[in-house]
C-alpha cells in the first residue's frame, strides 16, 4: 500500500474544498430565520392537550419513538410503530 505524500494529501483537499459550494451569510441568515419563524408560529397555534411523539435513533442506530402525553404527563419510549398506535390507542380509549 502506498502512502500519499504531503503534495498529493494537499491536492486531494484542495480540489474538496473547491468542490464544496459557497452559501453567503445573508442567505443562511435568511434560512435560519424562516426556519425559526415556522418553528414558532408551529409552537403557537399547536394544541397543547395532543400527544406529542417524535421519532429518534440509539447510538447503534435503532430508531424509536418518544411519546408524550400533556394531560397526564406521561412519557414513554416505543420501539415499534406498533407500540406507538397501542399507546395512541390506549391513550384515547379512556
């Protein structure tokens, strides 16, 4: 195997890094902005007596979901879409 001398590892890095596209401040400021904006008028007009569950990976890369009911303060982990719609299904069963 051959080890890439110091010339070669610069050229590498060199070609990346004029590859990778340049995104100005003022339209990253812009998209940071929106994205803040929709995230509060979704925090203003949600319904804060609904269940609320968001879906996540373990460090092995698992995915599984956080569930979370706002009426009893109830929290829980699913591993299963299955657990998820029991729970629901619990949930609005009583």
């Amino acid at each position: 195997m051959v080890c890439p001398n110091n010339v070669q590892v610069r050229q590498q890095l060199e070609s990346l890094y004029q590859r990778s596209p340049v995104i100005p401040a003022h339209v990253r400021l812009r998209q940071l902005a929106q994205q803040v904006g929709q995230w509060l008028l979704r925090e203003l007009t949600r319904d804060r007596t609904e269940p609320q569950i968001s879906q996540d990976s373990d460090v092995h890369g698992r995915i599984f979901w956080r569930v979370y009911d706002p009426l009893t303060q109830h929290r829980e982990i699913c591993w299963s879409e299955r657990e998820v719609r029991l729970w629901l299904e619990r949930r609005y069963s009583k």
